[in-house]
C-alpha cells in the first residue's frame, strides 16, 4: 500500500480576460510640472472614464438617451420677450447665418450631440471658438477631454460682456476682475494654449463645461456608482469563464490500495471546457503487490471522489447584482428605464407618465443650460445679438385626454375662431396651412357664425337648435381625428 500523496492543478479552457479597468497612460506625462499644468485625481481622467463607459453594459444607453433627447429634435430661435419681426428681425438673420456657418462640417446639433456625450461620459467638455481672419462670426470645435489640461486660477483678467437690460432693453458692456485658468490641448508632440472666453488676450478662446464645483475638472455623474460598473463587467466576465470552462467543483480524489496510471493522471490533468460536459472519466488504478515472488496477489483498489463544496449554481452567476447595478446607474442618470428600451413593465399611461417627468426634471433644463452656456450668454452676445436666443427643441409628448378635456371645454362655450382650428388641421393632415391666404377677417370668424352661413355642416341627425352644440360636435369631429394622430406620436 502506497503511502504518497501527490497534488497536480486541473487545467482549465483558455480564458480571454478583459480588463475592466485601468489607469491608462497619461498624454500630458512629464509636462505637468514644465507648464504648471493640474493633473486629474486617479482614475478620473477622461480616457479611464470613457473606457469605463465602454465597458459598462448600461451607461452607453443612458448617454444615448440624453444625446436623442436633448439634441435629437433640433435648434431654434426665439425672440426674447418684447421682441418681434418689426425690433429684431436683424438679430434673427445674423443667428441664423450664424448657426448655419460655425461649422462647415458639423451641424450645431452634431456638436452639441457630441459635448454631451463628453460630459456625460467625463464630466467636462470643451468648446473652442477661433475667430478666421476677415470673417465676422467666429467658428467653434468640440475639444477631446483626454487632451486638455488646465492651471490654476493665478492670474488676473478682465472679463468683457455686454448683457441686454430687460428694465430697458438697452445694450450696456461690462466688465469684471476674475481669477482664470489657462487651458492646454496637446496636439502631437506640441501643446496649444487657451484663455477663457470673454478674457483679453491672444491665444484662441475656450468655453468649458464642467459637472460639480469642487476642482478644476469635472466628475460624470455616475463616477460613484465605478465599483458597480467594474463589478457588473466582472460579472458578466466570470459568466464567459464559466461557460467557456464549465463547472469543476473543488474535490479529492482518494486512491485507497494503489495509484492511478499515468494515462489516468494525464486523462484527468486535461479535463477542460465543454469537451469535458456529458461525458464519462474512466479512470484506471494498479493496486499494490502483496505477495512474493511465487505469490503474485494484488490488493482490490478503490477510488472515491469527495466533493469539498457543492454550489447550486444556476445558468449565470450574480444575475440579481447585475440588475441592482443597472438601476443604480440609471437612478444617477435620472431615466427612467423605458428610455433604455427596458419597457416590459409598462403600459400607456405609466410609460407616458415616465416621458413626461424625464421630459420636465431632465431633459429641459439640460436644453436650456447647455445652450445658454454657449450661445445665449457668450457667442451671441460677442457677435452682436442681443434680442434672439438659441433654443434646443423638444418632443411632442401629447396627452389626448388632457387636450380632449380642454377642446371640450372651448367648443362647448362657442368661442373657437377658424385660426384655432389650424393647427388641429395642420396636425391631422401632416401638411402646413398657408394663412395668408385668407382675409384676417376670415380667420377671426368665429365657428358660430360659419354654422349659421353653412346649415350643410349641420348634421341631419342632430335634433337640437342650440349653437353652442353644434359648435360642440364640430370640434370634437376635428379632435377624434386629431387623437387618433396623435396616439401615433405618444
């Protein structure tokens, strides 16, 4: 009977990791201190942040979501209160030139697209404004996070605005002492300088945008949920590994009375991946040698196997982890997860309700601070408007209950004109009306004197005499129309 022991490792198929993270090599390494350049805390610099996003299996959607809503639908401009065609129509052809003419290769959309995709993903992005010589309007780039840098806030400027006073609506330029930074974008080998915008100076100017106050970078919203996003792609790596390797519980294998061959031994080191799932291991043992040398009696070899743990493991590990993290990370965006295209526990009117409040708390607010940031409160000023401001667009979200309520409510008191009924045409014809067409004579008729001079509108059915119905079940004629579409657009 043998006495030894032996110890061999079970191999496993080949396994393929990616790394979730890591600290990437920083471009700007070795010029930090030459230039008086800040570096970003670890692991929050901008190419570490994208590559997280990468491979996250949530942010990229949430992102997505933000760009198609936000920027998805469009710019506009609208003329500030007071103003009109008659005080601004200047100002309105110069934004428009403008929008037109920032960049010849990329729309105002496109850019705004892409800066929200940078903060979204590092918390920053970068606008440069260069102004082409001879040319009035300036032009604008989107800047790359991973190749700007800044200083500290340690020299004085003079920052220059003129602002439209809404009291007077008079055009008035002032001026502030600031503490600003510089700001450096390495190009190759070489490194290019920025001043903020609004500073003096000669170097190109710089609009940043930036997520939190506490430095001189910015932090993307979801920067607190890293653990959840390294351990969701951990997760999901360790699912790979599973099923590429299959399942081997830790055990022993006992010999009692023998050894195992040395085909058994190798037969066994090999076990591994799905060749090793559904089969049988045969396993061959010589027992040991009792007798002399006329007395050749072997003993009876036995083998057993001894599982040390024994899981209950189901067709994926850590699914339930998975699905927290993925809500964490949407509760940082603030979506709802219908906009992510998980939909499978909503109806109509919930999902409808989700819209609305992605709608009004986000999406919004977001159109309005990331245009008054750029164009409202510094390109246009710069060039000399004053009376317009860029808008982003927003969805149609269409509440036909809501709007069958309030047309009820118009038609039942008779005081609908045939220019109220327009836009209910323009909306169920999918077509524009030309209005100047008809008299303003026409268009302020209101819909009770059309009855009177057009008894064929009337139905034949109705037995009634009284105006105010008949107006009644015109305009909910044109409004079961209109719902039906506009629950195509909901």
């Amino acid at each position: 009977m043998s006495d030894e022991s032996q110890w061999f490792q079970i191999s496993k198929g080949d396994e393929r990791h990616i790394p979730s993270s890591a600290q990437l090599p920083d471009s700007f390494e070795n010029l930090y201190d030459r230039h008086g350049l800040l570096p970003f805390p670890l692991g929050n610099d901008p190419a570490s942040c994208k590559l997280l996003v990468k491979n996250s299996n949530i942010i990229p959607q949430c992102i997505e979501a933000y760009k198609r809503n936000i920027a998805g639908y469009g710019i506009a401009l609208e003329y500030l209160p007071g103003e009109n065609d008659a005080t601004a129509i200047d100002d309105w052809n110069r934004a428009e030139k403008f929008l037109e003419t920032c960049n010849l290769e990329d729309s105002p959309e496109e850019i705004i697209g892409m800066l929200i995709e940078d903060l979204e993903s590092c918390g920053m992005a970068d606008v440069e404004v260069a102004w082409p010589q001879g040319s009035e309007y300036p032009t604008i780039y989107r800047m790359k996070p991973q190749y700007i840098r800044c200083t500290t806030e340690s020299n004085v400027s003079t920052i220059k605005r003129k602002r439209r006073i809404k009291s007077t609506k008079k055009i008035e330029e002032f001026s502030q002492n600031i503490y600003a930074r510089r700001y450096a974008m390495k190009r190759g080998q070489s490194v290019v300088w920025f001043r903020l915008f609004g500073t003096e100076g000669e170097d190109n100017q710089i609009i940043p945008l930036r997520f939190g106050n506490d430095g001189p970078y910015g932090e993307p919203r979801w920067f607190g949920n890293t653990p959840g996003v390294v351990g969701s792609r951990e997760a999901e790596e360790l699912n790979v590994s599973y099923f590429s390797n299959g399942r081997m519980l830790s055990m022993i294998l006992t010999v009692t009375n023998g050894r195992l061959t040395k085909q058994s031994m190798e037969l066994l080191k090999n076990v591994k991946g799905s060749q090793s799932q559904g089969g049988i291991l045969y396993l061959e043992a010589k027992g040991e040698e009792t007798g002399g040398p006329l007395d050749e009696k072997v003993e009876k070899v036995a083998i057993k196997l001894d599982k040390l743990n024994d899981l209950l493991q189901q067709d994926a590990l850590f699914l339930d982890y998975g699905k927290e993290k993925k809500a964490d990370i949407l509760s940082s965006f603030r979506l709802p997860p219908i906009l992510v295209g998980q939909s499978s526990d909503y109806n109509r009117a919930t999902a409808q309700a989700a819209l609305r409040f992605a709608e009004e708390q986000i999406f919004e607010p977001y159109r309005k601070w990331i245009m008054d940031e750029i164009f409202n409160k510094r390109l246009f000023p710069t060039i000399g408007i004053f009376r317009v401001k860029a808008t982003l667009r927003g969805p149609r979200i269409i509440d036909p209950e809501d709007r069958k309520q309030l047309l009820d409510f118009i038609a039942d008191r008779g005081i609908m004109l045939v220019r109220d009924l327009i836009p209910i045409a323009e909306e169920v014809l999918d077509t524009t009306v030309d209005e100047s067409k008809y008299t303003e004579e026409y268009l302020d008729t209101p819909i009770v004197q059309m009855i009177n001079s057009q008894p064929a509108l009337m139905t034949k059915d109705s037995d009634t005499d009284d105006i105010q119905d008949q107006v009644a079940m015109i305009a909910k004629r044109l409004l079961r129309q209109s719902d039906q579409e506009a629950g195509i657009h909901v």
